[in-house]
C-alpha cells in the first residue's frame, strides 16, 4: 500500500485503524511517507494497531526494522489477538468515553493505553 493510499483511507480520521502486517508486524514502512501517515493519526487521537496476517503469529514489532519503524511512528502491536479480539476490544473502548490523547500519570488511561493494556492474555488454552 502507498503512503497517499493509506493517507485517503484515513482522511477522515477514523477512531481506530487495525492494519495488518506480515508475520510478526512487518509493514511497508519503507514506503515514503507511510509512517507519517501513522504519526499523524496518532497525534490526532487515532490509534493504529497492527495485527498479523498469519493465524498463528504473534506481533513482535520489534524484531525486524520494518515492524520497529511502525512502533516509532506509534503504532500498537496487538501480541497475539485476532483481527475479531481486536476489533472487538477496540468497540468496547470506544463506548468508554475514554481520553484520546496522552493523559498525564495518575490519570485516566488513555485508550491507546487501555489497549496496550488489553493485549495481555488474561486466559490461555489448556492442553
């Protein structure tokens, strides 16, 4: 995906993005202006998570350059949540009303971190 793509799809900013990278969160953050793009949703209250295209990864947006590139434009990785875990946790957020933009310590959380929150697993399969 282009950087102007991706810039028209979130004109509008929407109340989230879920984008979904390669393995373990690789993007196309070598593509010129795309983590631009993520650093501007972000600063405007819009979180951009990053999910995984493959059914069994998790999101390690610091292994490789290109998934670290993201992390530093402020994009969230989602761990090992499904784009319907994801989607899910983002709707619930989203009817809480909760601030868009950093908050300061002692504050309410923002939603950006109530998701970095949210990604931990608090139940795992057994067996």
């Amino acid at each position: 995906m282009t950087a102007e793509r991706f810039r028209h799809l979130t004109s509008p900013a929407p109340d989230a993005v879920l984008l979904r990278g390669y393995g373990l969160g690789v993007g196309p953050s070598g593509e010129p202006g795309f983590t631009r793009v993520i650093e501007d949703l972000k600063s405007g209250g819009t979180p951009v998570v990053v999910l995984s295209q493959s059914q069994r990864s998790r999101i390690d947006l610091e292994r490789y350059a290109a998934g670290r590139a993201l992390l530093d434009a402020g994009a969230i990785g989602a761990a090992d949540m499904t784009f319907e875990a994801a989607y899910t946790k983002l709707c619930f957020l989203l009817s809480q009303d909760l601030p868009r933009r950093t908050s300061p310590p002692g504050s309410t959380p923002t939603w950006p971190e109530k998701l970095t929150l949210q990604a931990e697993p608090v139940a795992t399969a057994l067996g």
